[in-house]
C-alpha cells in the first residue's frame, strides 16, 4: 500500500479525535438552525413512535470528512481518500434519507431486483455510488489491482455493516466506538484514522441515546466508511500502509471476506441488533 508510517502518537491521535468531535457539534448545530429545505424535510417518526431529526446523519459525516482530511500526519492520498470514502458514503445515505423515506424495501436483493426490473431506487443509488467510492477510495491508497479491490471492499463493507446496525437508538454509535476503540493502539494514519469516527460517535451519542435525533444511513454509513479506511490503513505492520505486504494483505482479504458475508446475511444482522 501507498504512504508511509507518520504522526501516530497519542497527541496526534488525541487532535484527531477531539477535532472529529467538535466538528461534528458544530456541524450539527448549524443544521438544527438552518436545516436545508426547511425543517419538516428532516423530520421522522422512530420504532418507538417519537419525533427525531435527520441533522445527526449529515453532521457526522461532514465532521468525520473535515477532521479526517485535517489530521495531521496523514499522507496526502490518504486524506483524499478519507474525504472522498466518508462524503460519498455520507451522501448516498443521506439520498436514501431523503428520497426512499417511503420505500419499503430494504437489502441488497430487494433494491438489485427493482433494477432489474428497470426500476433505480435510491437503495441502488446508495449501493453503488458507495461501492465505487470505496473502489476509488482503494486506488488511491493501494498500487496492486487486488490490492485496491481489496481495500475498496472493506471500505464499502464497513460501511454497510455499520449501516445494518443502526435499527435502534446509539446502537450504530455504540457499535462506531467499539469498532474503532481497538485502533487508537495503532500507530501511523492508522490510529488518527480510528480516533476520527470514534470522536464523531461520542460527540452526538447523548442526542442519538436521547432519541432526539438519528444518525440514519448518511451519518452509519460515514462512520463505517471511516472505520473501512483505518482497517486499511492499518493492514500493514506496525500500523503502516503497508498492507500490501505479507501478513498484512492476508488479513485485510480476510476481513474483505467476512464483510461480504456479513452483507449476504444483513437481515439477520439487523434483527440481532435490533434485539433488545
């Protein structure tokens, strides 16, 4: 893999997350404020029956991009795949927010039958634009084709299955956290690259567990995204972009392969975690 080991330490890690997490607040307030297209457009019901907002979604995912594309330490392409993995994948969800509120299927099957059927829900939309993000997301930080095909898999995988989480209250967040937790032991990008979505989920975990507002598939699938691109990051030794190498190539295709398995049972990931 591209880059090299940089900037790992804890106070680089401790910047990165406390960026993530007042970027995210910031962000978050401006769009209680001034929420795009009026209010009304970001409003829903939870399971429970009670109103939340939208705004958490897309505050994660611009303070996620914003503090991961800041870190310092971080190579050059790896801050522009950051950028560009966490924003698309935060885009296409908040797409899926939006404009399939009333679509009631879910799952890969449902929205690649429709297409076949000549029919572009936004589901397929979110499908892939986030898979050919993480693919050029991939490129960016890989020089093999396999490698890049790897990398792009794991990234868009992280997101969906953080996605597939998100089925109650803080249980998405919860999961961003638990997830990233292990990563802050890492040195070089990949442990700035953990602290990033981590920061981001706690910033908003009291409103999110509050059921004021909801993270949605904008703000799970920028976490997940973020999480895809430390795995990468950190598929090499010693926490190096050097996943292209050895061990570190094996590992990132076997956590590859448990994300596709993951994406082939979602449903019952989702009632798992639904589970109370």
């Amino acid at each position: 893999m591209r880059g090299t080991t940089t900037g790992g330490g804890t106070p680089v890690r401790s910047a990165a997350l406390f960026a993530a997490a007042g970027a995210t607040r910031a962000c978050y307030a401006v769009l209680r404020r001034r929420p795009p297209g009026g209010a009304a457009r970001w409003q829903r019901t939870n399971h429970a029956g009670r109103p939340v907002t939208l705004h958490a979604g897309p505050a994660v995912a611009l303070g996620t991009a914003l503090a991961a594309a800041g870190a310092p330490g971080l190579p050059a392409r790896t801050r522009a795949a950051a950028a560009l993995a966490v924003l698309a994948a935060g885009g296409c969800g908040a797409y899926d927010d939006l404009v399939g509120a009333g679509d009631p299927r879910r799952g890969f099957r449902a929205h690649l039958s429709a297409l076949r059927h000549g029919e572009v829900t936004s589901g397929a939309v979110k499908l892939f634009g986030i898979g050919a993000a993480g693919l050029a997301a991939g490129a960016l930080l890989a020089d093999r084709p396999a490698d890049r095909l790897v990398a792009g898999v794991v990234i868009a995988g992280s997101a969906h299955l953080v996605n597939l989480l998100d089925v109650r209250p803080g249980r998405a967040a919860a999961a961003a956290v638990a997830l990233a937790a292990p990563g802050l032991l890492r040195g070089g990008p990949a442990g700035a690259l953990s602290a990033v979505p981590l920061g981001a989920a706690v910033a908003l975990a009291p409103d999110d567990f509050g059921e004021r507002t909801m993270l949605g598939d904008a703000g799970a699938h920028a976490l997940g995204a973020a999480l895809g691109l430390a795995a990468v990051a950190g598929a090499g030794p010693r926490g190096a972009h050097g996943a292209g190498r050895g061990g570190g190539r094996a590992g990132l295709a076997v956590h590859a392969a448990a994300l596709v398995v993951a994406a082939a049972v979602g449903d019952r990931i989702s009632r798992l975690a639904g589970a109370r």
